[in-house]
C-alpha cells in the first residue's frame, strides 16, 4: 500500500516567519545601534543645559532621558549587549536562507546599511526625540539583560569612575561664544560682553590701568581757590588723587562732591580739607587680575585704586603733612585703576559720560560731536574777578558818561551802573601766541562775533583788543571805551566783531539789557548808599543769578568803538 505525503503548506509558513524574524531583528540591530550613538552622545551638561534653558518640549524630553543616561555605563554594556546579540540571531537566521558568499553580502548589506548607518544618522540628529519614543523599550531590556549588565557595569566603574560630562575650559568657551556669533545666535555686544566677562581672569591691572604721568592729579600743598576748583571742574572727574612733593607719593583722595562744602574765597589749603573726610585709597598690584581688583571694589571701599609695580632704584619722598599710602618700600605706583575701567573691560567698549574729556587717555584721543561747555562763563563766579564794588564818585562819573554816550539822563542810569558787574580780567594768553595768530584762551575772551550778546562793557582799565567787520579790521578798546553799547537797546543784539584782552589786567564794568530795563522803577530805592559789605553780597547773588551769558556768548560792539583810546569822563 503506496503511502502519499500531501504538503500542508508548512514550508511556506516557516519562511514567513524567517523574513519576519529577520525584519525584527534588523529593527532591533538598527534600534540597539541607533540608541548607542545617540544616548551616550548625549553629554550630561549638554542635557542640563536643554533640561534648564530648551523649549518645554526639550525640557521634558531631557528631563525622561537624563534618568537612563546618568547610569551611562550600564546603558552602555545594555545597548552594546543587546546589538551583539541581534547581530548574531541575525547571521543564523540568514545563513539558513542564503549561504556561501551570496549569504555574506547580503547580511553584510543588512547590518551594514539598516542596522548601523541609517539609525545612527537618524538617531544623531533626533536623539532626545527617539530617546523618549525609545525609552520603554530600553527600560525592558535593561531589566531583561540586568544578570550580565549590572556586573559589567559595576566593573566599569571601578575602572573609569562615573560619567560626569563635559568641561570646557574657559577658552574653549571664548571659542564657542565665537562659534554661535558667526552662526548668528549672539550679536556683537552680547559676544563682546561674554567675552570681556571671561577674559577677566585673564587680563591684569597693568592692562587697564591709566598710567601716574598721565592721571590727573592735585599737590597737597595747593589752596582750593577758585582757580583750582574750576580746573577740577574742567577735568571732569569725580575722584582726584592727592600728592605730597612728587607724584609717586600719594597721600589722600579728594572726592569732587565733597567741595559742595568749599567757598573758593576762603582758599582752603587742600592738606586741611583731606584730614576732614580722610577719604582711603585701595592699592592693587600691577598683575592682579581684574577680577580681583572687581571684588575689592564690590566690598563698598571706593571705585579707584592705585595699581604698585616693581620697585625702582630712587627712593620715596617723605610727606610733611599726610602720611604716604604706598604700599611698602619694594613697591612704587605705577597708574590709578577705575570701576570704570573694568566695566570698560567686560563691555568690551569705552563708556563716554557728559563728564569725560578723553575717549582713550593712553592715546589722548578726545571725545567728539559734543557741544563744549562755555568756562568763560564761570568767571562771574569768581570772586577774585568779580570782588570790587564802585564808589558813590565813580557810580556818578560812569553813570555821567554813559548819558552822554546813550543820549538818556545820568540819574537815570545810576542804578543800572550800581548793579552792573566789576570784573578784573587777567590775560592768560601769552602775548607770543597771540602774535603768531592763535586764538586766545576762552577766559581771555570777551566777545566773539555772530553769537548773541545781552550786555554791554565799558573798559575802566587796560585794552581790549577788538577784530570788526568781514575784513578783520583790528583795533584797540582802551579805558572808558563803551563797547556793545547795542544790547542795552536791543535784547536780540549780535555783534559783528569779536574782543578779547589784550594787556595784563584789564578792568571792566559790565551792564545789562535787562538792568536798564528795571532802573527808573528801582532808581529811588538804588540811590540809597549801600555798605562795602552789603554790596559785595548783592554782587555775589547777582552773579550766580544774572542773565548774563558769559564772553563766549559773545558781546556787541557799538558806534562808540570809534572814539580814541584813552577818553575820560568830562
């Protein structure tokens, strides 16, 4: 009896499952590798930078990740576990269908090109996104190959420690700020800022600093007249260190506010002045980096210090009056440090206020495009200048010439000339200079043509030296030569000529539209005789107050700049 065999089909479902075992496993090899490259390039600082700082997607996406990837080494011999062990199902199950070399390409192909080259270009590009898709399935397999991953890990550790992540020097940081400002992520301030922080540690005071010969300094010997005070003023700074004898020897610190207390009359020696705030000075060593000289700052003891350098072979002068703050005898001062300076520093930029005179002090290079303040206009303010008051003969005399020449009665304009100015002008212009044809100094002028002028002058002593018209014509203003006589008619005068002085002293009286203007309602309550001393506070108030402009407001002059020189009163 012939026995017959009927094919059920078991074939066939038996390849089925091989193209399916290989397919799963080809996923795995793919998943195994693509997870190796893309977890454990993960940095730990770079998933604590996504974790603080990324997108709330990225935030939770780091926060699920950061837990498997801080066990790295158990991650590792996972991952690397479990794509050996697929590799080598892999190779069985395809030795089964091909073989030969036939069989060697074709599981070469697959593992080569889907289990290793696409995931990990994949998974190098979305390894937060495919890590948290991932992460139930590698918490499985973690727990499945737990018996030979947790010895191997443990091993590990022994041996290299934990995973700690990486640090970047701080260059390597200035490097990367770089990096992301090309790429357009920083601008150029932020660059700069970030820059300038880090580089802190890295520059030293001598780097920043403003050297001695160059700082602006005061002599402790000196009287804080009106003279010094407005050179402080000029200057523009808000601390000034003090010497005794010679620059290296510093002995206090003027802080500029603290002249709000001083009257220029009283020419305070400066000496006197720095025992009663006894402001100190912090000393910082030519090679301390800025960010120490930043956090002796930060304590609250002063914004300027004095930077000490390497001994030199003279020795220091000894003070009389205030003790030295040099730090010791091996040591001398080379330059002043400011806050200034190291926010400069960090800002990577030069910080321009409405006080400063330099933008680069090392280079002398001036700030620019700024408006420059009229000094001129202070010497109202001095009482050095402004310190005479007229007699009763002389009020009369001026008032008596100043009717001739304004065609009005005298009595009329007696208390016009008891209210004008008395100012003593002493030329600061060497007479050479003036000659070679350079401007005079601001205080030296008086008038200067085409900017309004208020009030008009009258030279009781000395010459003005005048220039008029378009062609220059120079000539000379001497005693009871009215000039600018126009802006006691006019309060919109402009004069067409300039005026400044021209000998060694010159005394002047000057008046103003506006006093004219009030002298017949004030003339009985003006003729009453004022004291010395009455008068000299009426001057003071009225220079601090008046409306006058200053000489580089400019000045008019009138008609009567034709008379000879050396006319007097009848």
């Amino acid at each position: 009896m012939a026995i017959v065999e009927y094919d059920t089909g078991s074939k066939g479902f038996d390849g089925f499952l091989t193209f399916v075992s290989i397919l799963i496993l080809v996923l795995l090899s793919g998943l195994f590798s693509g997870l190796t490259l893309g977890l454990l390039g993960l940095d730990l600082s770079e998933l604590e930078i996504v974790k603080g700082g990324g997108s709330a997607t990225e935030r939770r996406r780091a926060a699920k990740v950061m837990g498997i990837r801080k066990d790295g080494n158990r991650l590792l011999c996972t991952l690397l576990l479990g794509n050996v062990a697929v590799n080598a199902l892999l190779s069985i199950f395809l030795s089964g269908v091909t073989s030969g070399l036939i069989g060697f390409c074709v599981s070469t192909a697959l593992i080569v090109v889907f289990g290793e080259i696409l995931p990990q270009a994949i998974c190098s590009r979305h390894a937060l996104k495919i890590g948290e898709l991932a992460l139930p399935i590698v918490n499985v397999i973690m727990v499945v190959l737990a018996p030979v991953s947790v010895p191997l890990k443990t091993v590990l550790d022994k041996l290299l420690g934990d995973s700690v992540g990486t640090i970047h020097t701080k260059t390597e940081m200035i490097q990367y700020v770089k990096l992301q400002h090309e790429r357009g992520d920083l601008n150029e301030d932020e660059r700069t800022i970030m820059q300038g922080a880090m580089d802190m540690k890295v520059k030293t005071a001598r780097e920043v600093m403003t050297p001695l010969e160059d700082a602006y300094m005061l002599e402790e010997s000196c009287k804080l007249s009106f003279a010094v005070v407005r050179d402080i003023f000029d200057h523009g700074f808000s601390r000034v260190p003090v010497y005794a004898r010679e620059r290296q020897h510093v002995v206090g610190l003027l802080f500029v506010k603290d002249l709000i207390f001083v009257d220029p009359e009283d020419e305070v020696p400066l000496a006197e002045y720095l025992r009663v705030f006894e402001r100190s000075i912090e000393l910082v060593d030519a090679e301390s980096n800025l960010d120490d000289v930043l956090r002796i700052f930060k304590r609250g003891r002063g914004h300027l210090a004095l930077v000490l350098g390497q001994p030199r072979k003279s020795s220091m002068v000894e003070a009389d009056c205030l003790s030295p703050l040099h730090g010791s005898d091996k040591s001398f001062i080379v330059g002043l440090v400011t806050l200034e300076d190291i926010i400069e520093e960090i800002l990577g930029d030069e910080i321009i206020d409405e006080t400063d005179v330099y933008v680069d002090v090392d280079n002398h290079v001036k700030v620019d495009g700024r408006s420059k303040f009229d000094f001129t206009k202070l010497r109202r303010l001095d009482s050095a200048v402004v310190d005479a008051t007229l007699t009763e003969a002389e009020v009369k005399a001026i008032a008596q010439h100043l009717g001739g020449e304004l065609k009005q009665p005298a009595d009329a304009l007696m208390a016009l000339v008891r209210r004008a100015s008395v100012v003593d002008h002493e030329r600061r212009t060497p007479e050479a200079e003036l000659d070679a044809g350079r401007p005079p100094e601001p205080s030296d002028v008086v008038y200067e043509r085409g900017f309004p002028a208020n009030f008009a002058t009258l030279v009781l002593s000395g010459k003005l030296s005048v220039k008029a018209g378009v062609d220059g014509f120079r000539a000379e203003a001497g005693p009871w030569t009215l000039l600018g006589a126009g802006a006691l008619r006019h309060e919109d005068f402009v004069p067409d000529f300039s005026a400044h002085v021209a000998t060694d002293s010159v005394r002047c009286v000057y008046l103003s539209h506006a006093e004219k203007s009030n002298a017949p309602r004030r003339a009985r309550k003006d003729d009453m005789r004022r004291s010395p001393s009455r008068e000299r506070r009426r001057l003071r108030r009225d220079r601090r107050v008046g409306d006058r402009r200053g000489a580089r407001s400019a000045l008019g002059l009138g008609r009567e700049l034709g008379r000879p020189a050396g006319r007097r009163d009848p």
